[in-house]
C-alpha cells in the first residue's frame, strides 16, 4: 500500500513535472513529506502563493508543460487567485494543488475554511476535491490534460488533509497521446480562394499562433506569398519582426499606423485570435472579410463575427492553406508597406532623445540593442507595456513575456524568474513598473537563494502611470495615484542582490550591458519621464496615422 500523497507525487513525475513552486502550510505536510523523497521533482519555496502561482504559469508558457504550484488552505488559496486568472485568460497551462482540513472528521468546526473548489471553477478549466486516495491517478491525469490541451489553462486539486494520509493501492496512469483535430479540407479550400480573390489580404497573429510548429509554418507561408503580417501583443515574437513584411503590433486599440495598414486590407486572416485580447481591429459592416483560424471557432460579439472559420491545428491549416494560395500578380501592399514605413520614422526619431529621467523611447532602443536574439524580456503591467509592444522587436516566440489577458500588476519579477529556470543560459531582463514591482519584490530573496542569473530594471515614476495617463486622457484632475518608494538600491542590497541607479540616460547603455554579462540578480532603478505619453499616443500617433 502507498500514502495517498506519495501517490500524488508518483503521479506528478509520471506527467514529468519538475519543479513545485510554493508556500505549503501545515495542511499540505503529508504532501510535503512526499515530495521530498522524490528524486525527480524540486521544491521551490516562495515567499508569496502569487509569486510561485506566476513562476508556475510562466514554467507553463514555455515549455508547454503545465507549471505546478501548492499552497494551503484559506488564505493559501485565495491567493492563488490572480496567478489562477493570470494562466486561464493568457493560455497557460499550470496546475494549483491546495490543502484542506480534514473532511471525514475535524475538530476545528469551519476555522480557515472555504469552498476553494467552487471558487476557482470560474477561473480553471478543471477543479475537483481529492475525496479518494484511489482517484488520484485519474483525476491528476485529467487536470494535466485539460492544463494543456487547446486552449491551455489553469487547473486545481484539492488534496485534504486526511486523505493526504490515506493508504491506496492505485498507481500512476501515464500520459495519453493526443493529436488536435485537423481543420475542414472544404473550410481551408474557401479561405484559400478568398485570399487569392483579394485584393490586399493580411495576415493578424494572435495569441493562439504562439507555438513551435505553428510559427515554422506561418514564417514558411508569408515568405511564400508575400502577404504582409502584423501582430497582437501576446502574437509578438512568433515571426521574427526584423521580417520585411511586418507591418508591427497592435498594442492599441486603434487610432495606430498598424491600424492604417489594417484599413488597406479587404480580407484579414486572424490567427490564432482569443478575445481575451483587446482586439487588434474592429469589425464594422461585412465590406472585409475576416477568416477565423484557431482550433476554436470564432466567440462573436459586436466587433467580432468572421465570414469564413477554419477551425483545426493551425499549424497543419497554415500548411494546408500554402499548399493552395499562391502570389497573385493583382495584390497591392504598397499602403500597408507605407504605413509601416511612417511608423518606423516616427519611432526612430526619438530614440536618440537622451534626456533624464530616462525617455521610454529611448529606454526600449537601448534594451533592444542590449539584448541577444534569443534574450527574454519579462513585463510587469503598466503604461510601459504599449512602448514595448510597439517599439521592441521581438526575434522569436516568447521572448517577450507580456500580459495582454488579465493585465495584472506583480508578474514581471516572478516571470523572469521561472523563465531563468526554464533557460539558464538566456539572458533575462524584468521591465517592472515601480508599483507592479512592489506587489511581489519580497521574491527577490527567492531569486538570491536559487542562484538565477537575472537583471530587474524598475522603471521609476513615483505613481501608478497607466491610470495617471488614462485619468488625463479622460479630462479628470491628476489627483490619488502617485506614492513614496524605497531606496530601490539599498533594498536589492538587503536581500543580496546586486543595486545600481541610473543618474543619467548616457550611462544607461553600458550599465544594461554590465548587468546583462555580470552573473547574480541585479536591480536597476531608473527614473522615467512619461510627460509625452499622452501627447503621443493619444494625439500626435492617430493624427499621423488618420493622413494615411
């Protein structure tokens, strides 16, 4: 016979998991127990649920392996919440395994309980209580797959205190193989004779088209075509944008010069589109036709309702949809190629301003140039976010780890974290808001006692900035955002970790660079100035792009 919780570990490293990030309370003992007698599978204790919630989403993100992560009971669960909303809106497969009081008999009436599963069905695609120690290969098979299988997500266990300890004769079931559905022969054949008719088609390329295979394929179409790409924030990176063809990423809403390029187009191909992202055009009429192509059909809504849905593993329906469209002489890209064109110029012609506080255009050139083809950069949330979704070009899939799903504040640090984890040889680089950085920076000791190699870069403006740009946009008084800070260097310091300062935009380069290429976790503050934001990316950006 085998404990209960041992089983539950057998099980976890039968689906190849090798780290658990988390916070275990006295609940979680029996489990703890196990899991340090495994060879296979590391404890990576955190000093926050959300921190280890995030590092096991973003485990998720690049391996395709669901990030597993364990907290107790009550307050434990609870927070878990956002890291839960961050992998289930984002597409990021990752398990949450929680403890409960014993539920056979307990002596502590309702003392730190509540229904956990019932809280996190909104916010998983799969959660279940462990009431049998003989179902525990079942239902950890189960909330693997479904963590992984299209769309990923989230997925919970709730392994009671009693149960943990139980005997069972069960074993582990080994992982299934499973191939996605391949998209209709008919369903391509119509996409492909809507292209071809066009007269200026362009490819969007979203969320969902973030995958190995499918960025082989879409790379291999457009070089075919030559049908002009542009992306969403969480499409960046899947086709390399020093490309030719790319017309840049949709890191508004609209008003941009991607979204003059989108208005030359009579027929969008969408790409692996979620409308969990903010949506990188809008429908107005049926005078564009939009084909949809996901492993999901289309969810409409008022901006959103494709002519044509093809509906399978994009990958294979990308490499069907080339075997059938060819370049047609009558395609016309020179007003998308236009647009791109002004929206380069305009961008280079602030790079080189080197005032201080540090300029964000400025402050992307110089991470752009500091980092390598295959570095990673990790957002936090903040008004930063659109300048490097806009201004920053990605070279390969999920080399740039933003959040255009939930959009939470505290992931950028723990983020960078697990990416170090998953490719200790990649350089990686935390852009984090003085706020958001705030939310988990207590995992800066974590990072110091596992020995990553990371720079966290705090962009420093002494407030919550998004809200203070949206709050002048909308005519309010600039009033209830801004805060105090601690001295950021003494504080990496505190903790071990290496603190440097920007004092002026010319030492920023060879600093990036010092931190980049010096082993250990390093921090830099450096003061932003955000005085342009509202005058460029509400004004003078839709103003430029309107003329075109």
């Amino acid at each position: 016979m085998t404990k209960a919780s041992d089983l539950l570990v057998q099980c976890l490293e039968e689906e190849g998991c090798e780290y658990v990030f988390g916070v275990p309370g006295e609940e979680n003992l029996d489990f703890l127990d196990s899991l340090e007698r495994s060879t296979k599978i590391k404890l990576i204790l955190t000093r926050h649920e959300q921190g280890a919630g995030f590092m096991a989403a973003t485990y998720g993100r690049h391996t395709g392996k669901a990030g597993v992560c364990v907290a107790t009971l009550g307050p434990g669960a609870t927070n878990f919440v956002t890291a839960a909303a961050y992998a289930f809106l984002g597409g990021m497969p990752m398990l949450m395994i929680t403890g409960q009081k014993p539920i056979k008999k307990s002596k502590q009436g309702r003392f730190q309980i509540l229904d956990v599963v019932d809280m996190m069905r909104p916010i998983t695609k799969y959660t279940h209580q462990l009431a049998s120690a003989d179902n525990i290969p079942a239902r950890t098979r189960e909330a693997f797959r479904l963590a992984q299988e299209e769309k990923p997500g989230a997925t919970h266990l709730e392994l009671p205190e009693d149960i943990a300890h139980d005997p069972t004769d069960a074993v582990p079931f080994k992982p299934s193989y499973v191939r996605r559905p391949l998209a209709d022969a008919k369903a391509v054949a119509m996409a492909a004779r809507a292209i071809e008719a066009a007269r200026a088609p362009i490819l969007v390329i979203g969320a969902g088209a973030n995958r190995t295979m499918t960025s082989k394929m879409l790379l291999e179409f457009i070089e075919k075509t030559g049908i002009p790409f542009l992306t969403t924030q969480l499409g960046k990176g899947v086709v390399d944008e020093r490309h030719p063809l790319f017309l840049g990423c949709a890191a508004l809403s609209a008003g941009d010069f991607v979204h003059a390029a989108i208005r030359k187009a009579d027929v969008i191909v969408n790409i692996g589109h979620d409308v969990i992202e903010k949506p990188p055009f809008f429908m107005n009429g049926n005078e564009t036709t939009v084909i949809h192509m996901s492993v999901k059909s289309a969810e409409v809504d008022p901006v959103y309702y494709p002519q044509i849905e093809v509906v399978g593993d994009i990958a294979n329906a990308v490499w069907q949809l080339g075997g059938q469209v060819a370049k047609q002489p009558h395609w016309d890209f020179s007003g998308m190629l236009a647009a791109r064109a002004a929206e380069v110029a305009h961008r280079d012609a602030a790079v080189g301003d080197a005032r201080f506080p540090i300029y964000p255009q400025y402050l992307v050139s110089q991470i752009r140039r500091a980092m390598p083809d295959d570095g990673i950069i990790a957002l936090d949330n903040g008004v930063y976010k659109i300048w490097f979704a806009r201004n920053y070009t990605a070279y390969r899939p999920n080399t740039v780890l933003l959040d255009n799903a939930l959009a939470t504040m505290g992931a950028g640090l723990p983020s960078a974290m697990a990416s170090n984890m998953v490719y200790p040889d990649r350089k990686v680089l935390a852009v984090c808001g003085d706020g958001g950085f705030m939310m988990n920076s207590q995992e800066m000791e974590t990072a110091v006692r596992l020995g990553l190699n990371i720079t966290v870069l705090i962009l420093n403006d002494g407030s919550y900035g998004m809200i203070r740009w949206k709050q002048a946009n909308m005519g309010f008084k600039d009033w209830g955002l801004e805060y105090g800070n601690p001295d950021f260097v003494a504080y990496a310091e505190s903790y071990g970790a290496k603190g440097h300062r920007v004092t002026s935009a010319a030492m920023l380069p060879g600093l990036l660079d010092h931190c980049l290429n010096t082993p250990g976790v390093h921090l830099i503050d450096c003061p932003m100035d955000y005085s342009d934001n509202d005058r460029i990316l509400n004004k003078e950006i839709k103003e430029l792009s309107a003329k075109l």
